[in-house]
C-alpha cells in the first residue's frame, strides 16, 4: 500500500480524532504515545509506526487502507479491493475486509465484502487482500491470499494469525527446539512468539498477484 502524503495522513488522524470527540492528551493516551508525538503526527512532521496505525484501525474500527491513503470506506471493511475479479451472481470464493479472532470456519457475514472468481480455489477457502512487506517476496502488498480456516500448521506453513490488537496478520509458523515462533519472510521485521490469546485461523493456500506487463 502506498503512503499517503504525511500532511494528508495526519489530517485524517486529526479528523478520527476530533469525531470520536477526544482532546490530543486523551487520544494520545488510548493508543499508548505522549501527546507530543500525536501533535507531530497531525501537523505531517511524523509518520505514524506500522505498528501505530494498526493500534489506531483497531481501536477505532478504521479501514487501514483510508487511513493511509483516503481511499476505499473509512470504517473497517467499507472498502473495496483492487484489481480482484469479483464472482457474478454472489457464486465463488468469500472476500473478507477484515478477519478478527471471532472468525470461525462458517465465516463473519458482515466481513464478507464480495466474491470472487478464480480457477482451481479448494472449497470452503477464504480470500483476503495483503497490505504491508512483511512476507515480502514470497506474499507482496496489494497480492490476494486465500486461506483454508483451521487452528493447526504444519511447520514453515504461512498462517492467519491473530497479534496483540486482534488484527489478523500473515506470518511463517516455525517450531524450534519445542518453542514456536511467527516470523516474517522480510527480514526487515522480527518474528514473536504466541501469547495466550494468540490464535492460528487459517493456512495460506494459494497466493494470486496480478501483474501489469
């Protein structure tokens, strides 16, 4: 996903903030920064951490992809994805906007955000769009996972699974020496280990990219 200008992003978090009624100490507050930081932020002098924005979506049920670029619907799945080739008629693959820790193999409805159509997909599968480089350059931003729902993984398999802010997240399930770790395929992030409200749903079984030539 490409970034906004950060003028144009901070404007947005001020406007999140200012329609949720909350002074600059107390919305700093909610999402665990000192007010100064958010200020730099709103006046576009600081870009806010991947790890901010996510806290931001969650706490306060924004679209990521408006929170950083102005497009799609500003709630959590308001938006529609890219260049996905939607099923006629309601027939095909579910496309989830959003996938919390609720999510279970039937599916949320109000998640569902369209159907698309595509060769060869196992039924019952789930399709998602990825933002972010944290897979990067086996899983790229802006490429359509589509994912079997279930808790188990085999080791080095490429998992949905839930972080701290119950977001669901991409990431390679690794068993060592009895420890398991989530680790990224860009090693530009660090891997983590589960927490107890950790929770696997599902394993990535196919990865569509579309590629302009």
């Amino acid at each position: 996903m490409t970034l906004d200008d950060p003028t144009a992003v901070g404007r947005r978090i001020k406007e999140l903030r200012r329609a949720n009624g909350l002074t600059q100490k107390e919305f700093a507050e909610s999402l665990g920064i000192v007010q100064g930081f958010l200020s730099s932020i709103e006046r576009g002098t600081k870009t806010p951490s991947d790890t901010l924005q996510i806290a931001l979506c969650h706490t306060y049920g924004v679209s990521r992809e408006w929170l950083l670029t102005g497009r799609g619907g500003k709630s959590a799945g308001e938006g529609t994805a890219p260049n996905v080739p939607v099923a006629p008629g309601g027939a095909g693959t579910p496309l989830l906007g959003r996938v919390s820790r609720r999510f279970s193999e039937g599916g949320e409805a109000r998640d569902v955000i369209g159907q698309i159509a595509l060769p060869g997909i196992p039924a019952g599968c789930f399709a998602i769009v990825v933002y972010g480089d944290y897979m990067a350059p086996t899983i790229r931003d802006g490429d359509l996972a589509i994912f079997a729902p279930g808790g188990n993984a085999a080791n080095g398999a490429i998992v949905l699974v839930t972080n701290r802010w119950d977001e669901a997240i991409l990431r390679r399930y690794r068993e060592k020496e009895g420890e398991i770790f989530f680790s990224p395929d860009n090693a530009a992030y660090a891997p983590f280990q589960p927490d107890p409200d950790t929770r696997i749903i599902g394993t990535v079984v196919q990865v569509w990219r579309n590629v302009r030539i």
